[in-house]
C-alpha cells in the first residue's frame, strides 16, 4: 500500500539514527550552541515575549488580508517591470520557470538557498531536462554534491562533521584533506566565485513579500543570494504566497527576530529587499525579475480556520531547533521539505493527512516548539488536531475499538477493579517473558523495566482508611453523543474547480483564499514605530553602541575626528591590506576621500563595470544611507551604494559615512529611506551587519563565505 | 476548605505514596478531602491519540462528578493540564462546554495549590539527600509552572537541589507516544537520565508520576542508581 511507504521508512530511520550516538551526540551539541547564543540574542531584546505578540498580530493581520496584499504586491512590483506569475501547484510552477529559462536561453543556473524549490523538486526536473544547476549557499551546496536535501531547512549540512566534508570535496572536487574550516569555506568560495560571473539565471526564495513596496527580502548570511540577484542577466524568485509583510517598516521587527530565534544572531549578515529588475539610470541587476507566487495547497491550509497560524510562519527553524524528536531522529528521518514540528504539522496539509500523519503522531507534545515560535504557531495543539482529523476521516478499527472500551470502563468502578485485579494477577507471569518476543508490552519493555503495580493502589489505601469525606458516586451520564466538530472545509473541491476551469491560476488562487478565510473579518494591525522601539533592543549611545555591535559581528569601525582623518585611515588601510586596485562609485564622500587621494589604480563604476574587473579588485568603497546603532548595520541602496555588485563582490568592503547619517535603530532606518526613496524606490535596498560569514560547517563561524572577507566603515 | 482529589490511574496503582502523601499534607493543613474513588482517567489517552469522541465519554463522568467541587487539585501537571487546558478544546462547541469552563477555572495542579492558592512554601519536611527537579513538560508549558516546585524545595531541611541541563527537556513518555515510537522515547528518555546523572544527584524529583514511571523504568533497565521520586513524597519526608 503506498500509504504506507512514508511511515515505514520514517520509522527504520528513525530506528537508525536514535542508535547512532555519534549522530545524536553532534546534534545535541549544535543544538545547545544555537540555543546559548540565541538566548544571549533574546536577551538584548526589552522584551521577546511582547515582540513574539506583535510579530504573530502583524502576521496574523497580513494572512487574514492575503487577497488585498498579494494584488497589491502584484501591482507594485508589476509597475518597475517586475513579471509576476501565480502557480497553483508545483508542476505549473515549474511549467513557468522553464518557459522563462527556455526564452532567455539559459544554460548555467546558480540558485542561492531556496526551499520553495525543494518542495517542487526543481533541481531533479532542471537536470533532467539538461540544465546546469548549482546550489550556492555553502550548506546546500555540501548537501547538493552529497546528493541528499537538506536536512535542516535553515542549517542544511548541520549532521555533517569537518572531516565527512573535507572527504566529500576531495572525492567530489579533487582537493587536499584538511581539517580547518576556514580552508573547507576557502575551496568553496573559489570553485563558486566563477560561477557568479558567468550563470545566465539566478534563482532564489525570498523570506518576505512586502505588498505596500512590491518588494522581496532576502534574508541570508553568506552574500550568495545578493551576488545571485546581482550578476546574473536574469533571476527568477520561487515564493510562497503566505510569506506576505503589509509594510516595509514591518521589517524592523521582523529581521532581528528571524536572525535571534534562526542563528541566535542578533541581526543576520544581508537582509536584501529587491524592488524590480535593473531600472533606469542603475549600473547591474538583471534584466529580467520574474515572481513566482506559489500556492501548492497553501490554501487548504488557509481554509482551517484551526490551524490557518501555521501560515504566520518564517521559517526561522527555531521550533526544529529545540524539538527533542528533531534532536533525536534528526532532519533526514522526516522525509520532508519541512523538518521538525512545523514541517509535521504543514506536511499532512502539503502532501495529504493519511500518508503523512504519523509525523504528528510521534511526537510526545512537550510543546517546547509553541513555546519557541516567535510569531506564536499554537503547534503542538496543531499535532493534536491533526491526529484527531486522522482519525475522523479514516479511524483504525483495531485502535478505535480499543479506545471505546476504554472510554466506557476507565471511569466504572467495577469494571475499573476487575481489570486492574485481572493486571495485577498477570503481573508476576507478565515477568517471565518481559522484553522477550512473546512480550505484548515488548515497545515498553525492551528498553525500560516494566512498572510494578504497587501492592496497595490508592483506591483500595483509601477505602480501608475509612476517614475523610466521602461523597455518594453519581451514575456518570449516559451521554448525549454530539457529532463531532466537523472540520471547517471549504476548500475548492476538484470539481468546483472543474467547472470554473477558464479561470486563470491568479484567479483562481485569489479565489481559494477568498473562500477560505471567508468566516473571518479580522482588522488589519500594523505594528507602530513605538511599539516596535519598545520591544527592540534599548538604544541609549549612538558612537559606542554602534561600535560595539558592529565589532561584535566582526565589522571594523573607525570614528575619525574629520575628514583629513578619514583619508589617512583609508590610505592606512591600503597600505596595510596592500591593496592594489580598489573599486568606487562617484558621490560626495567618496570624491573626497578617494580621487582626491590618487589611489591609482582604481576602477570607477559609476556607468558600469566589467564584472571580471571588479571581481579582481582589491576594495570596493562605497557610501551608504544610513548607519543602525541598534544593530550595527549598514543601510545602502542600489543609488547610495553604486549599485548591486560593488558593496559585495570584492574582498573588502569599505563604507564611509558622516557622523549625522548614524540613526538610532531599524524604525529609524526604515522611515529614513521611505522618505528617500518612496516614491521611487532602487532596485536594492540592503542592510548589511559585518563581513559575509558562515556556521555551515559544525557552526564554526568563517568569514568571507561568498562575499566581502573584511567590512570596514569610516565615520568621520 | 473541602478538596476534591483527582487521582490518575497511574498514580492509584503505581504510584499510590505520591497520592497518600498528598492527601496527609492537605489533611495536615487542616483541610477536608473529598476523593471520587469511581474516577480512574480524566480521559487524555484517547485524546491524545485522535479519538476525541472516546475520550469525550471518558471525561464526561469527570465534569459530571467535580461539577459541584469548590476546588480540584490533581496530583500530576499532565493531567492537571487536560482538565484545566485541554477540556476546554475538547469540550469546545460541545453541550459541556460551560461545564469544562467551569471545572477549568477550580482545577489546580497539586505544587500550585499549594504555593499560590493555600499561599504554603513550608511544611516542615527534611530529606537531607542531594535532588534535581525534572519539570513535565504540561505542567511546564500548559500550566506555566516553573515556580512553585523550587519554592517548596527550597524549604524543605536538607534538600540541595541542583538544576540540571535538561530540566527542561521532555522524558519522551509521552502516553501512547512511548510505545508508539518506543526508540525515540527511549532516546529522549536516555537524553534526561544522563542530564540528570551529570548532576551527582540522588534522587531526580517530579510533580508528574508518569514521566517518573518512564525515567525509573529507564534507570532500572540501565541498573542506575538514580532514584525517582514524586515531590509530594518528599514534602511529607521527616528525618
């Protein structure tokens, strides 16, 4: 039966990888590594727990208006020339990307981490049909060489020790063994870099839809989505339609706690929005955006007015991260996109309930996942929902028969007395064959002694004691049997959309969610900029904390007294890096510092570079909009930063910057450039916090994953 | 004030000294138990498991029973938290649903009864033996309980607690779950014994009986010294 084949391999890998110690012992290690660091990132909040409110109000808001935002965001991106496609389920998803990459002709794709594609299994269909794809974000690209998914949605290759890597790439990519990360991160930074400048289609997800901008975020740590949105002459996003934000400001919650309840970081390296392709009077950036917005039975899921939360998701990770199953039975045991509790809860809705409930079945429902969850999915409750709908819709004669007799005799005193007499006579037979074959209870006791009924139970100690208070027992009630909750379902049937066949899938994706959320007319909420500043971390001391976080993320940073002080810091910098050629964009700061300098030679990119030219640049020096004391960040655009690729592709990365663009924190930023730019808005927008790092490998932190190996920022 | 005691059946017939122990400190406090000795289960099995009608029958005869109670205390988190969380969603849109209400409001898990209803934290006990507290994941996370254990602990003549790692952690019992999936449970539950041992301590103590049935029957197959012990046995501990 093929129902049956998912839990069947579910339950020898699991059998598997519970008895493989050394497996487990690695999990649990990261595991407490993450969990340290994110408390300490917590800690830097005012207050998590009302963050946690406000970042599940605004999602529940966005996802109660999915109708109204998604056209918004249509109609946004549509209007910079950003195609939008609307796919009602994985084969014409694909269908769309392969009529793009058809037309624009494209061999060579490199895809930064997108799990939206793994649910669709892109890369299978794309290799198959001849393309060349590279994964690019270092974990996915170990488990890309390995042939094997993820096995963490947000930590690919976390199962994977140092030497299991360095032998992978020896036998995959020719390489000495080693034993030093840096070296591992080294050999994939060089065998990628070349694909950058030369794949015809980048692919990527994206973390958020914003409706109000038409925009993307993407959030990431090692810089291979922002070259993937940069180089290539055309990038194709795959996103799930539940991903949307109303606001661009909504970002200032959401960034700091996708990266504390994620990594534990306190802000995540690149958080990129991309509003369009290369527009006019910009230097790179594709051609050609095409938006996949992906349905994929994420309608059902919105039609359950029980579970409808599970769509707040951001799939941050936190929940699998502290899932004791999760660090048991690790992420391959699942057999899903989607891994751990939230992966269990959405994977009955995804694929169907009865070939994959028992992923809500095996779990002991500590509810340490809800207690987690940053946007507050009640998921553990959703296990239990999923379970009972199971059983309503196909019960097991054997269990439910089981259970009914339970249910009339557990409560009834004489029947109650005869089953446990009848157990306690059983109990010293019950001894000679424990944990053997012939052992009924052999599940329990194989691994753990059978529980000896004690000589005297309570009831019968309570009886002979003839004290306390006794009340006459009332005949418990013969029930009126109500049905039971029938499962809000109103979900397109297959034959409704038969009938309305001529709609096309944006109709018809606009119209499932329509009737699903169709019982509920909640109000719109919109988080305001003094709620978010009362929850985010306390800003008091714009110069040092700004230094301090950013040297905590390991950015230098250099407040210089005036601007002579700043050129000779940057001709420091130069003779201490021996740099021989840097790169830079025309500006005010700029000019300043760098042509009055006689830095020869350098490129200027302000009409537009070689791309190989710049890639051998030593330094890219840039300008920026603002600084983020909050976080330690950079906020530049496509405009402030001389375009996509120079505040990345280089080595180095230098930002200079004057002491009244340094901003208190993310509310501040993000108001900042909506009076900017908000009328016309550059195709980039991205708030950098430190030089381009990675964890994938046993989460030691190297630098200069993909993108710049140094960030210095100058203020003067 | 007239108590009614809910006693699961895992406490009636595996662990009945957790319950007596019980009963003699709320006697001792000078209150009045009023013990249904017809009730066995308040039906979380069958809830657990999706068989949400079954376990409606079984916990129809609970809320008919405790219906008049002026209060309820339940000698285990686990169960605590499906009269006073999950009748609530069981019962929802169901005739009884002002009933389960109701009982929710009075329902108390036996460490919070003390600690913030009766306002106790001292009863006089003395177990002079090094201890560490595993909290069950219901009365953890249902019921928000972290505190009252400690406090009662914290006066008890003797006792040095010492937290361990995974106090946190879920024992992988589970119900139904540990022999459903009997390797996993057994993982997690190997997962707590270890935290548990890292703490030299003697005894590991719990409020839930059937997280400790899970872990002693753990550490007995592993011949581990270790001994479990419900916290209301300890409470009425005197040298």
């Amino acid at each position: 039966m093929q129902s049956v084949v998912p839990k069947s391999e579910f339950l020898s890998a699991a059998t598997r990888l519970t008895n493989d110690l050394v497996h487990r012992e690695r999990i649990h290690t990261g595991m407490w590594k993450y969990y340290d660091a994110r408390t300490r990132s917590q800690g830097f909040f005012q207050d998590w727990q009302q963050a946690r409110l406000l970042a599940s109000q605004t999602k529940k808001g966005a996802i109660s208006h999915l109708h109204e935002h998604l056209v918004e965001f249509e109609q946004k991106a549509t209007a910079r020339g950003t195609v939008v496609h609307w796919a009602k389920d994985s084969e014409e998803a694909r269908k769309i990307i392969f009529s793009i990459l058809e037309r624009r002709e494209v061999k060579r794709i490199i895809k930064s981490k997108v799990m939206t594609s793994e649910e669709i299994h892109l890369n299978d269909h794309l290799e198959r049909a001849g393309y060349h794809v590279l994964e690019n974000d270092l974990g996915e690209y170990i488990q890309q060489l390995r042939n094997e998914p993820p096995y963490h949605f947000v930590a690919p290759c976390m199962h994977l020790s140092m030497k299991e890597i360095s032998d992978l790439f020896e036998e995959k990519l020719k390489t000495a063994p080693t034993d030093d990360p840096e070296e591992l991160t080294m050999i994939a930074r060089r065998f990628l870099r070349q694909t950058y400048l030369t794949a015809d289609a980048g692919i990527t997800g994206a973390n958020f839809l914003i409706a109000e901008t038409g925009m993307i975020s993407i959030t990431e740590n090692e810089g291979n989505a922002r070259l993937t949105g940069a180089l290539p002459k055309t990038m194709i996003s795959l996103v799930g339609i539940e991903k949307v934000l109303p606001k661009m400001s909504d970002l200032a919650l959401f960034l700091p706690m996708l990266a504390t309840a994620g990594t534990g970081q306190p802000i995540t390296c690149y958080n990129t929005a991309y509003a369009g392709p290369r527009q006019p009077g910009e230097i790179d950036g594709p051609d050609e955006w095409h938006i996949v917005l992906l349905d994929n039975h994420r309608t059902a899921l919105l039609a359950d007015p029980e579970q409808r939360d599970a769509l707040h998701c951001i799939r941050c990770g936190a929940c699998l991260n502290v899932c004791p199953i999760f660090k048991n039975i690790g992420g391959i045991s699942y057999g899903t996109t989607y891994q751990g509790p939230i992966g269990s809860v959405i994977t009955p809705h995804l694929r169907g309930l009865q070939d994959w409930k028992h992923l809500s079945g095996s779990s002991s429902l500590c509810g340490a996942c809800t207690a987690t969850c940053p946007v507050k999915i009640d998921l553990h409750h959703h296990l239990l929902q999923n379970r009972r709908n199971a059983v309503q819709e196909r019960p097991d004669p054997l269990e439910g028969l089981a259970w009914r007799l339970f249910a009339k005799s557990i409560n009834k005193p004489v029947v109650y007395q005869i089953g446990t007499k009848l157990a306690k006579l059983a109990q010293p037979f019950h001894r000679l064959i424990s944990a053997t074959p012939l052992d009924p209870m052999r599940a329990w006791t194989k691994t753990r002694h059978a529980p000896a009924m004690a000589p005297q139970s309570f009831k019968d100690w309570w009886r002979t004691r003839n004290t306390g208070v006794r009340t006459p027992s009332s005949a418990p009630q013969t029930g009126v049997r109500t049905p039971p909750s029938a499962k809000t379902k109103t979900h397109l049937s297959k034959a409704d959309e038969g009938v309305r066949a001529p709609l096309q899938s944006r109709e018809l994706i606009l119209a499932r969610i329509e009737e699903a959320l169709s019982d509920t007319h909640p109000q719109p909420f919109e988080a305001t900029a003094a709620q978010k500043r009362a929850v985010l971390p306390a800003v008091h001391d714009l110069v040092p904390q700004f230094a301090a976080n950013a040297e905590f993320l390991r950015a230098e940073f250099h407040a210089c007294a005036d601007e002579a002080a700043a050129k000779a810091k940057l001709a420091e910098l130069a003779t201490k890096h021996g740099w021989k050629k840097i790169a830079t964009h025309r500006g005010t700061l700029t000019d300043a510092l760098v042509r009055s300098s006689g830095f020869s030679p350098f490129l200027d990119t302000t009409d537009g570079y070689d791309r190989f030219e710049l890639e051998a640049c030593d330094a890219g020096i840039t300008e920026c909009d603002a600084l983020i004391a909050q976080t330690g960040s950079v906020f530049l655009t496509a405009r402030s930063g001389g375009g996509r690729a120079l505040s990345v592709l280089p080595e180095h990365h230098v930002v200079l910057a004057r002491r009244d663009q340094l901003l208190a924190d993310l509310p501040a930023g993000y108001e900042l450039i909506r009076q900017r730019y908000g009328s016309q808005w550059p195709s980039l927008t991205t708030l950098i916090t430190g030089p381009s790092r990675t964890g994938d490998i046993e989460r030691i932190i190297i630098l200069g994953a993909h993108g710049p190996k140094k960030l210095t920022i100058l203020l003067w | 004030m007239l108590i009614t005691l809910f006693i699961p059946c895992f406490v009636d017939l595996i662990s009945p000294q957790a319950g007596i122990s019980i009963v003699n400190i709320l006697e001792g406090l000078g209150h009045q138990i009023d013990y249904p000795d017809e009730l066995g289960c308040c039906g979380q099995p069958p809830f657990n498991a999706g068989y949400w009608d079954e376990a409606r029958e079984a916990a129809r005869p609970v809320l008919q029973r405790l219906r008049d109670s002026e209060a309820v205390v339940i000698a285990s988190g686990s169960c605590g938290a499906m009269s006073k969380v999950f009748y609530k969603e069981l019962f929802h849109g169901q005739p009884e649903e002002a009933e389960a209400n109701a009982l929710s409001a009075k329902c108390w898990e036996f460490t919070d009864f003390l600690v913030n209803k009766l306002g106790v934290t001292d009863l006089g006990a003395s177990f002079p033996h090094k201890v560490t507290y595993h909290d069950g994941c219901h009365g953890l996370r249902e019921l928000n309980l972290k505190k009252p254990a400690r406090q009662l602990l914290e006066k008890v003549r003797g006792l040095q607690l010492v937290e361990m790692k995974e106090a946190e952690t879920c024992c992988g019992f589970g119900g139904t779950f540990s022999t459903k999936f009997p390797m996993i449970s057994t993982a997690m539950g190997e997962v707590k014994c270890a935290s548990a041992r890292d703490t030299n301590a003697e005894y590991l103590v719990s409020g839930d009986s059937s997280c400790l049935m899970h872990l002693q029957g753990l550490l007995t197959a592993q011949r581990q010294p270790l001994k479990t012990i419900h916290i209301a046995e300890v409470l009425t501990s005197r040298i």
